[in-house]
C-alpha cells in the first residue's frame, strides 16, 4: 500500500529530520503543500513537528503562509500533542542537583 511506499522512500531516499539550503524539512515540504498522509508517515518516523527553518519559522508559518486551512488544523493538533508531551516529561523529571540552599548560614 502507499504506506509501505512512503516507508520505502524514508528507508533509502529521505530522512525526515533531513533540511535544506533554508532548513526546511520534508515534514515542512509536506505540509506546505498539503500532504497529510505524507506527514503522517514523516512524523511516525522522527519527523519534528517543533522544529524550525533558518528563519526560526515553524511549520504552521509554512501552512498558513500556504493557505492549507486543513493543515493548519492538523498542526495545531500536533503541536499541541507534541507539548503536552514534553510538558508531561519535564514535571515527571525531578532535578538532579543540590543547590546547597536549605544549609543554614553561620
């Protein structure tokens, strides 16, 4: 199926965290040009969602820029799952150090 081709591409072709001259990725390219499926394939296989281009545009800048109203939808949604995610892993990690600052001065 196109799944299996899309896997096939990203195995021997294309990296998905792979930019350009102007840092923009495949998942941007896809986007940008409406490709869902395509950017389905690219994030399941480390397509970043969060990064950035030369510009320190994201890819809803491409969308929008683009005028792909269902992309946009489905950046947000993403972007939003890609958040909470790293939002989750940030409370769970309790810091590793001591500052020294419940010592009591002399």
């Amino acid at each position: 199926g196109i799944n299996a081709e899309y896997g096939w591409l990203l195995s021997t072709v294309l990296s998905p965290k792979a930019a350009d001259s102007a840092g923009l990725t495949p998942l941007m390219d896809g986007a940008r040009m409406g490709h869902q499926n395509v950017c389905e394939v690219l994030m399941r296989n480390g397509g970043d969602i969060l990064q950035v281009d030369l510009l320190k545009r994201t890819i809803l800048h491409h969308v929008t820029q683009a005028g792909q109203c269902k992309m946009v939808e489905w950046c947000i949604q993403h972007v939003s799952e890609k958040l909470k995610e790293l939002a989750t892993i940030r409370v769970q990690k309790k810091p590793s150090f001591k500052t020294g600052c419940n010592k009591r001065a002399p």
